[in-house]
C-alpha cells in the first residue's frame, strides 16, 4: 500500500493529465470548425482564427505543461521521502550500531563528541529518552571543528536523509538581535495583519509533526519527526533565550495565533563558541570533566534557572594531525566535484601530492577550524585550476588527468605557489612533477 502523500502526488497527476487531454480535445474541436483546416495523416491542425485565439492557446498549452511538470517533480519527491523516511524503523530493529558509522562518514575527527551524541541518538531510537520532552544537544568548542555538520548527520542518522524545510531547518540565532525579529519564528500578533500565516519554527514543527504521523498512521509511532538547528545560541537576545529555555523546558510552543505546537519528537541541537578556552585547556590537560558548568555559566550568564534546561553539552575539541588532514582532504574533493558538475563527462580527473595537503595544513588556525582553509584552498587550489583549465574546455578529456602540486613560487622573495600540470597518459603519472 503506498503512502498517503505518495497517493495524493498521483492522484493529483493523474487530474493534470486529464486536463491536459481536456485541453487538446477543445484545441481539436475548434480546429474542426474552421473552414479550411487541412489534416496530417487524419489528425486534425489547429489553425488560429486569430492572433489573440494563438496567444491564449499558446498560453494556456504552457500552463497545462508547467502544472503537469510540477506535479510529477512532486510524485516524484513524495516516492523518494517515503523511500528515505521507512528506513529509521528498519534501522531500529537493530542496526543500531550503524548510528556511528553513519556520524563518522560525515564528521572527521571528534571522537568523544560523536561518542556522546551516538549514545543519545541510541536512546531516542529504542524510545528511551523522555517523552515529555525534545531531545535536546548543545555543541561547544571552537569555530570551524565541525558542529553544524554534525547537526546534519543527527538528522541522517535518525530520519535517513537530510531534506532542508522538511525534516531538518537551521536559525542563526544571531540575526535574532531584536524583539521585533522574534515574530519571525512564532508569527506576528492577532493585532497585525498576516498573523495567520503562523511563524517559521511553528510552521516546521507542524508540518514535520503532521507527515511523522502519516507515516505510519498516527501519532506516537515514530521516534523524531525533525531536526532543529539553532546557531550560535549564546549571541541570542535575551528575551528570545528566555523564549527558548521555555520551549526547550516544555517542549511545547505557541504560535501568535495562540494555537499549541508539540515538539516533544524534535532533535533540538545548539551550537555555541562558549567555553573554548576552557575546551582548549582541558584537551591540554586531557580532562574534560567541568566542562559542561563553564560552558552552560557563560551562556546563562547569572540565570542559574536556565543551568539544567539546555540539555547535553558536548564538547567539540580543536582539531589536530589526521583531523586536520582529513578535513582538508574533504575541501579538496569538494573541488574535484565541482569540476565533475561542470564539465560533466568530458571532465578530466584530479590527483592531489601529498605535498599539496600539507601544505593546505600549515595555513590551519586554530581560532577559524576548518574555515581558515576553505578561503585559501580557493585562492591558490582553484586558481591554479583555472589557469590551467584557460581555453582548454575542448581539448582535455576525461582521458586526461591533472596533477596538482607544490611549486616554487615565481615572486620575488621565493616562497611556495600550487601549480596544475596535464597528463594525457596513466603511465606519466608515477611520479607527480608540476613544471615551475
């Protein structure tokens, strides 16, 4: 038996095909009665009695084909989300010890963090973990060591597929830096116009709550309907940080209209920079115990009510050697992947010198993580992909390969450059040499 949204995505492109037909039988029939309309091989041609008669046909013709267009995108969507959404029910039969595999295969590095957030996924899928209330994880450390990934790959873990707006969304809680912005999650008050229209945050969670419990026909009978991501939690004003310590305490949330909206089957993650200093200390010290007080003390900030309503604190520790390694050899098959977009199949393939990821990492900070790496992999990587690239879109192939390396550098001064070279042959490519 399909699912229900899989049936109504049929059903309505079944109607759409059935005006599309509607729509031509018409075209035929005024065809028929214009004098002079000629046949090709007994199918009657449609000859406009005038300019404006074409037009509307034309026009009309263009909307039936954008609806019928539209609504198999939307058949097509509900197969792949009921496809992706029955997988969690199998994996809770007792594929449980996947849940790291699946954290590990998008995170690098951070093994005590996915440790701690593995476990609590582990309870929220054998429902263990209270009923009365979200699943709630707060991720501290610093910028750029992988928070919001691993945000990402909670919700791939629970709901097999991260799907933005439908099972998963993400606020920056810093662009929420005045009351008049609040609205924007919980919509407007019954005082201005558009109230009805409801917020963001109550929008989503009603939504996701209303397909969970499609489902598998009703409520109750599903672990977690979304992912809820809120970035940067300690920049977050102080009356939407009083807003948030309710519905995290509650689990409930009230629109501007005044309807209730549960939440109680949402993963709730918080990301926050708070107590970096003293992650960075403890990782020296190897001791990560009364890390959670100093991180929940600077985001509280004196409201001590609020210490035990953020939830499990995991610390995200700063990273070194393969860690480091390893995330800048994901930004540089970032970069493969894109050329494979762009060119398609006549893209030619990529092979990156050991020499060229160690040198990527010596350009690391620790204050920026990941980040700091990202900005200088396009302008020396991607750039030297580009020169080498210039006017050559017909004549490399993927027969091709393109070696990328360290170089001396051509300024004054001396120093290092990434330079690209062509390869044509797989015998050329023992040892990677780039000319200078």
């Amino acid at each position: 038996m399909l699912p229900r949204s899989v049936s109504a995505a049929a059903a309505a492109c079944r109607r759409s095909v059935r005006l599309h037909a509607a729509c031509r039988s018409i075209r035929i029939m005024a065809a028929d009665r214009v004098p002079g309309v000629k046949s090709v091989s007994g199918a009657p041609v449609l000859q406009p009695v005038s300019a404006q008669a074409a037009a509307a046909a034309a026009k009309m013709e263009a909307a039936v084909r954008a609806q019928r267009q539209q609504r198999a995108r939307a058949l097509e969507e509900a197969r792949e989300e009921a496809r992706v959404e029955a997988m969690p029910q199998q994996q809770s039969g007792g594929h449980l010890r996947s849940l790291r595999s699946a954290l590990d295969r998008r995170i690098d590095g951070q093994s005590a963090a996915k440790d701690v957030v593995g476990r609590a996924l582990r309870r929220r899928l054998l429902g263990l973990s209270d009923a009365d209330r979200p699943l709630r994880l707060l991720f501290a450390g610093p910028s750029g060591v992988g928070k919001t990934e691993l945000g990402i790959a909670c919700c791939e873990a629970l709901l097999g597929r991260c799907l933005p707006d439908r099972n998963f969304r993400r606020w920056n809680l810093s662009e929420f830096s005045h009351p008049s912005k609040f609205n924007r999650l919980t919509g407007g008050d019954p005082n201005y116009v558009g109230y009805k229209e409801g917020g963001e945050l109550t929008n989503f969670i009603r939504q996701a709550e209303e397909r969970r419990a499609q489902r598998k026909g009703g409520a109750g009978t599903e672990h977690t309907s979304c992912v809820i991501l809120f970035d940067e939690v300690d920049r977050a004003a102080d009356g939407l940080l009083t807003f948030l310590m309710n519905f995290l305490d509650s689990g409930a949330i009230a629109s501007g209209s005044g309807e209730t909206v549960d939440a109680t089957k949402a993963l709730i993650v918080m990301t926050t920079n708070c107590g970096r200093n003293a992650i960075n200390a403890a990782c020296e010290r190897e001791m990560m115990r009364g890390i959670r007080r100093e991180v929940l003390r600077e985001i509280c900030d004196g409201r001590w009510e609020n210490l035990g309503r953020l939830g499990s604190v995991v610390p995200f520790t700063p990273l070194r050697g393969e860690g480091r390694r390893s995330v800048v050899t994901r930004q540089l098959d970032a970069v493969s992947e894109r050329l494979r977009a762009s060119w398609g199949g006549a893209a030619p393939s990529l092979r990156l010198s050991p020499r060229l990821v160690d040198f990527v990492c010596e350009r690391w900070e620790d204050d920026l993580g990941g980040r700091s790496t990202r900005d200088f992999i396009e302008e020396t990587v991607v750039e030297a992909l580009a020169e080498a690239l210039d006017g050559e879109r017909g004549a490399l192939t993927a027969q091709h390969q393109l070696l990328l390396d360290v170089a001396p550098g051509e300024r004054a001064g001396g120093g290092e450059r990434v330079a690209a070279r062509v390869c044509a042959a797989p015998e050329e490519l023992s040892e990677p040499q780039v000319a200078s």
